[in-house]
C-alpha cells in the first residue's frame, strides 16, 4: 500500500514538472490597445510596438523560428528588448538566431535595447560582447539616455531607463533636455515606476517579473525582484501607477528551473494612440494640459 501511495506521488510529480515545461514551449502573443485617454477623440497615429523581454537565452524553449511565425504578417513600427538577454558568454552566439528573426521583420522606426539585471552578471569584456552583437544585428542601446522619432508627424521620444535593480537607473539623466512629444520609456525593472512620480511617461514597457514564473499558489518569483508591487498586486500585463500607463511583460525565457506554473512565455504587440498627450510638470508633479489632435486644453480642475 505504501508502495503504491509512493508511486503515484513520484508520478504526480513528474507530471506536473513535465507539464509545467511543456508551458515553457508556447509564447502567447498578447496584443495590447492602450486605451484613450479621452474616449470621444479620434485615436489619431496609431503605432505598433514588438516588445520581448527576458529572453534568458540559456533557458529559452521557443525557437527563433517560433517567433518569426507568430510575427509574420503583424504590423509593426518598432521593437522594444526590455533586458535580461542572458547571463553567460558562451550564449551570446545562441543570441543571434533570434536577433536575425527581429531583423527579419524589418520594421521601419528600428530595434531599442535596454538592459536588464541578468545582462549585468556578465564580466565587462564579456558586456561588450554583447552590446556589440546586439549593435552589428542593428539594435539601438539606450543606457539613460533617449532618442527621438517622428512617427505620422509626431514626435516620439523614446527614453531608455537603465536597470533599476542594480541601481543602475538615472531618471534626471534619461529625462535630461527632452523636447515635447510622446514619452515611451523603456526599462527592464517595472519597480522604478514606484520612484516615478515627479517624471512624466505616456507609457512604460517593462519585464524582470516573469509573471511569477512559479505563480501558483503565488508568484514565488517575485519573493525578491517585487514584494511591493506583488502586495499592489502589480505583477503583470497593463498597469497604472499615478494614473500613468505601464506594462509588465511576462517575458520569453526562464530563470534557474526552467519552468512555468500559471505563466506562460510572452510576446507583445502593443498600439498606442499617439493624439493623448498628458504633459506633467516635472516639478510640481500636477498635470498642466493635454494635447488631443492639434489643439492643447486646458485640463479641466
Ligand atoms: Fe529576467
């Protein structure tokens, strides 16, 4: 009778690790319609941003073939890498498959990269083996720092927010000198949107989080990388912090065991509206006005 009970324990169990693996395999496209800010204006531009995150390419179960196929066809402007490429020097090789797929695509406003806490573990000359693979495969790297594009008449800024959680990140930096336009920043820890208040962003692409990876019962995951956000219950997909837009992707790959429970592997599309503009003073931290279609308004008290 014991024997038995531990057979179907042993067995139990390697059921629910192969299947929890099995999870690894399938990304999930989710494609994400950052809603208006005033629903009665017209969305105006509208542009179509690819972001990967966490690609952790030693524990990575989708394919670069895989990608391609999910994406083949998708309108896309731009790319965004949220961070944690990988942590060894012998994978960077093993990055370029899937860098050569991005490139594939072909979007027309390029790739933007920034790093995560991962990337960092490597040795400097390792890093800039990195970042030199990541650049010759046409990735633009923003280490707090932003560029800017014109998209359908409207300027883009896009604001790359170095790695939070290894103290890496400089807001004043980044934020330094930015010209009117539609903020999107990029950065790999969402935690630094609780740090935020006093810089604006119209949206905020982020990863680190895995969505838990392990997230039953809970996100085991996060015990370290966001035990203040997992008590705001922050932890994935479309979020909003001070009444600013973000997003927590649940990213490609895998960390230390390479499994999924209750998360899965992500891709995302996201179309945002480029007509809502909210302008926030940097100083003051209040909401001075709007810019919807071509006309700026007051906002009402
Ligand atoms: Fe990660």
């Amino acid at each position: 009778m014991k024997a038995l009970f531990l057979i179907t324990l042993l067995f139990s169990t390697f059921l629910i690790f192969y299947k929890a693996y099995k999870n690894t395999e399938k990304a999930v496209l989710n494609k994400v319609k950052l809603p208006a800010f005033d629903s009665h204006q017209q969305q105006g531009p509208l542009l179509h941003i690819l972001q990967i995150s966490d690609m952790h390419i030693e524990k990575i179960s989708i394919p670069p073939e895989q990608v391609y196929n999910k994406l083949a066809g998708e309108k896309i402007d731009l790319i965004a890498l949220t961070g944690d490429f990988l942590d060894k020097k012998r994978t960077i090789p093993k990055l370029i498959p899937y860098l050569k797929v991005l490139q594939r695509l072909n979007v027309p406003y390029g790739i933007y990269v920034v790093f995560g806490n991962h990337d960092y573990v490597l040795k400097q000359n390792d890093f800039d083996m990195l970042q030199d693979v990541l650049e010759k495969h046409g990735c633009k790297i923003l280490q707090n720092e932003h560029v800017a594009i014109y998209f359908e008449g409207k300027r883009v800024n896009i604001i790359g927010v170095d790695d939070f959680y290894t103290k890496r990140s400089n807001l004043q930096k980044s934020f330094s000198g930015l010209k009117e336009g539609y903020d999107l920043v990029l950065t790999h820890d969402p935690n630094i949107v609780l740090n935020m208040k006093n810089y604006h962003f119209d949206y905020l692409l982020s990863g680190h989080f895995h969505g838990g990876q392990i997230h039953w019962p809970k996100p085991y995951h996060l015990a370290k990388l966001g035990r203040t956000m997992v008590q705001m219950n922050m932890i994935k997909g479309l979020l909003y912090y001070d009444e600013k837009p973000f997003y927590i992707s649940e990213g490609l790959g895998q960390t230390s065991i390479n499994i999924r429970i209750g998360s899965r592997p992500e891709i995302t599309l996201h179309q945002l509206s480029l007509n809502k503009i909210q302008k926030e003073d940097a100083q003051s931290g209040h909401l001075m006005y709007r810019e919807l279609s071509d006309n700026t308004l007051p906002l009402p008290q």
